[in-house]
C-alpha cells in the first residue's frame, strides 16, 4: 500500500521557502505574479493491512517539527482533496539512480520504531498560483528542478501524481510499479553475483558499446588498452575491475586534460600570434617544475615544504612538534551540474585528503575561491540546460558551508569573482587546512598490514 507523507508550514508560520520561490522568480525575470506554497514530504510503500494511523504517529513523531510544521498522512489515490492548498501541485522528486539520503534514513527511522517500510521516496511540492500552466512548467524547469538529478510531475485533480510516476517510470523501462522504483531506490538484501566480461573477443563497436552502456565513459583507445592487459592476462575481467579501471582512469581522478599534451596560440584582435605553449604533460611541467624549482633554488622553502606531491595532501612546517596540511581542489564542472552537491563533495573531498594524509591529520580550516557569471544577467541570455548564476552561486555556497561549517570546520577565508564567461562553467576552488604532528606526518603501506 503506497501512502503520501505531507508536511506543512504550520498555520502560525510563515512559509520561508514559497516566499524564497516566488522572489528567486522576480528576480530571474521569470515572473512578478506568482504566488508559492510549498511543502515536501514521502511517498511510502508500506504493507498491506497497516493502519495509517500509526504511520500519522511516526511522521508527526520523527519527521516534522510539531511547533513550526503540521503533517498529512494520506493514502494515495485519484482525485483526492486538497486540504492545505488549493488547486493542482508539482512535485519534484530525484530521478531514478539519484542517491536519497533522506528518505534512506526515514527508512531506519521507522524501522527502529518497529515499522518495517517496503520503501520510501522523497519529494518537493508545490502549488502555484497567479500565472497560467505555460509559466507553471517553465519556473519548475528553471528554478524548481534540477534536470541533471530531479524529475518533475504535474499533478491533477483526475490523476494523482504517484500514478503519473507509476506511467512515467513504466515508460522509461525503470519498473512498472512505483513500488518497484522505490524498492530500487532504498535497496533490498544484497545477493553476490559473479559476472565476468567477455573483452577480450570484443571487436572495436563492441568496446565502444561497453565503454558507453557499462557506465565506464573511457575513449576506444583506452578500452583497447585494457583489452589488451586482459590478454596478456589470458583471462577477461569481472564487472569490478573494469568499473575500478575506469574510475581511476577517469577524468576526475587521473585529470587526463590537465596532464594531457596541450597547443596552445594566444593571438591579438587581428590574429598575430603573441605566444604559443607546448606542453607534454601540462601539470608537470607548470604547477609540478614550478615547486620543484623554488624546492631546489632556494633552502628555506625546500625547508619549509615537508610533502609534496607525494601524499593526499601537501605537508609544510608549523612549529617544534606540528605540520600543517593543505589541500585544495576544483569542482568546476560538477557545481555547474549540480551546484550544492558539486560544491559539497568538492570540500567533503579534501577534508578526506587532509585525513589521509599522513597518519591522519586532524582538519581544522576551510578555504574557497569561487568564479561565477553575474547574478543579475538576464535568464534570456543562458544557452540551453545552463542554470542562472542565481541558482549556482546559492548552491555552491551552501554546499561549502554544510559540508564545513556544521562539522564544526570553520570556513575562515575565501574570495568571490564575476565575469561573464564563466556563464557556462563556474570555478570552485575547494581548500582544507589540517594540522598533524611531525612524527605523524609519513606512512609506509606494508602488505598484510
């Protein structure tokens, strides 16, 4: 039996977010009419026979605020009332394959009070009003949704929105049931299931088929590669090794650009050449040569660096008995994506570099330089699937401060940048700061250890 978990503003309260909505809206052009409502809430699969009135006592219980918020707890169904805002909602849920945290916790939550759920799914609603269903659907794409992780669907008074999500998911082959999608979602009981890949009697199509539908994103020259270790090898590999092959070949974390043979010609406004780079390996031969260089000219920074380019993060003096680590990194092109999460996990990465550094350093400081377009340029103007520097900006900066300042690491300085062309691809320079004692500051893998 599926049921929708809805929480509300409390009537007393005022509601932040649709007032937040409704503004973002003015203030990206979009449109200076609206009204916002909002609440969010789950869609829960639980079995047949419970008594709803004991998932209305967990809700209030474990899910809302029961001073700031108020709960409905509603059995789905075609058609039903509106009770605490009228007219048709949208609703805004992760797509299928999105990570839902959220709801994987409220999982446990029940289950520690003895309701075993068959699954939960997360969701965003909102009911708007003051403009017509054309200006509806273009404010859910641009500012209410994120198409890269959410999906979007419109409810009706004829059709509620978990059967839109049963045909919607039947269409796009992920299951035939909302039940089944859920279930997707939380997990089940985890069964080991050897697979090995045929590779090595794969021809050049078939690699590049692999490559695109195993997830593993790697170049024809690159599955060949590993094509040819296997049969070397005289055997083929297990799904796990070539999902490992392929992430640690992967842009992200073997940086093939940035260590990549670059031309680069910069030229003038009539064409003339001003200077030209070649470089074979571009981060060896600029940010590699150019620590080496000050390590072997001048003593006091070959004193004063400890580590580095060697560990998880750079290791210089501090005092008598302390180092100091830091580590900085780019999420550029996943805060253009996905803006919270880009930034969250930028920052979430170097504070795991700082603790890995070493024996363990402890991180005490954030930093962060962030390059964005200008928040006032016109929504008229973003290219297709680009987010306004609104939306990028808000996301980035709470994903820094989440994944810093509420584990008590203090973003303690950073600096800001506007210029048009970073319209499509925004920098965000994500630093950790850690501090270890000198004794501590190497480690020597031992096998069996």
């Amino acid at each position: 039996m599926l049921c929708e978990i809805t929480i509300f503003p409390a009537p007393q309260q005022p509601d932040v977010h649709g007032k937040t909505v409704a503004q973002d809206a003015a203030d990206l052009g979009l449109s200076t009419k609206c009204n916002v409502k909002t609440a969010h809430g789950y869609f829960v699969e639980i079995p047949e026979g419970t008594d709803l009135q004991r998932i209305d006592e967990l809700a209030h219980k474990l899910l809302a605020d029961p001073v700031a918020e108020q709960v409905e707890v509603e059995q789905t169904a075609d058609g039903r009332r509106q009770t605490a805002a009228e007219g048709d909602a949208i609703y805004v849920l992760p797509k299928p394959g999105v990570t839902d945290s959220v709801a994987d916790n409220a999982r446990k939550l029940f289950a520690d009070f003895g309701l075993e759920v068959d699954a939960l799914r997360t969701f965003k609603k909102y009911w708007i009003t003051g403009i017509g269903d054309n200006e509806k659907k273009i404010l859910a794409s641009k500012l209410l949704a994120n198409d890269a992780i959410e999906q979007v669907f419109y409810e009706s008074r004829e059709r509620s929105a978990a059967e839109r999500l049963d045909k919607a998911d039947e269409r796009s082959g992920h299951c035939a049931m909302l039940r089944s999608r859920l279930s997707l979602q939380v997990g089940s009981s985890y069964e080991f299931n050897l697979i090995t890949v045929p590779i090595r009697g794969m021809n050049d199509e078939q690699l590049l088929q692999l490559s695109k539908e195993g997830q593993l994103y790697l170049s024809l020259i690159e599955m060949q590669t590993i094509q040819s270790a296997f049969v070397k090898l005289d055997r083929d590999p297990t799904d796990i090794e070539l999902e490992t092959l392929a992430q640690t070949w992967s842009e992200h974390c073997s940086h093939k650009t940035l260590a990549g043979r670059i031309h680069h010609v910069r030229k003038d406004v009539e064409g003339n050449i001003l200077r030209e780079f070649h470089f074979d390996n571009m981060l060896k031969e600029t940010i590699f040569a150019a620590t080496q260089e000050l390590c072997q000219t001048n003593p006091r920074v070959k004193d004063f660096c400890v580590s580095v380019f060697s560990d998880n993060a750079g290791v210089v003096t501090f005092d008598d008995e302390y180092n100091v680590t830091f580590k900085a990194e780019t999420h550029n092109r996943p805060s253009a994506l996905e803006p919270y999460g880009g930034a969250n996990t930028g920052l979430g990465g170097v504070i795991r570099d700082t603790m890995g550094t070493g024996m363990g350093a402890k991180p005490i400081a954030s930093t962060d330089v962030f390059c964005f377009a200008p928040p006032d340029i016109d929504s008229a103007e973003l290219p297709t699937g680009v987010l306004h520097p609104r939306r990028i900006i808000q996301g980035v900066v709470s994903g820094v401060r989440d994944y810093g300042n509420r584990m008590g690491i203090p973003t303690v300085n950073g600096a800001v940048y506007f210029d048009k062309r970073y319209l499509g691809n925004p920098l965000v320079f994500c630093g950790s700061i850690g501090i270890i004692p000198k004794d501590k500051s190497f480690k020597e893998p031992q096998p069996g250890i």
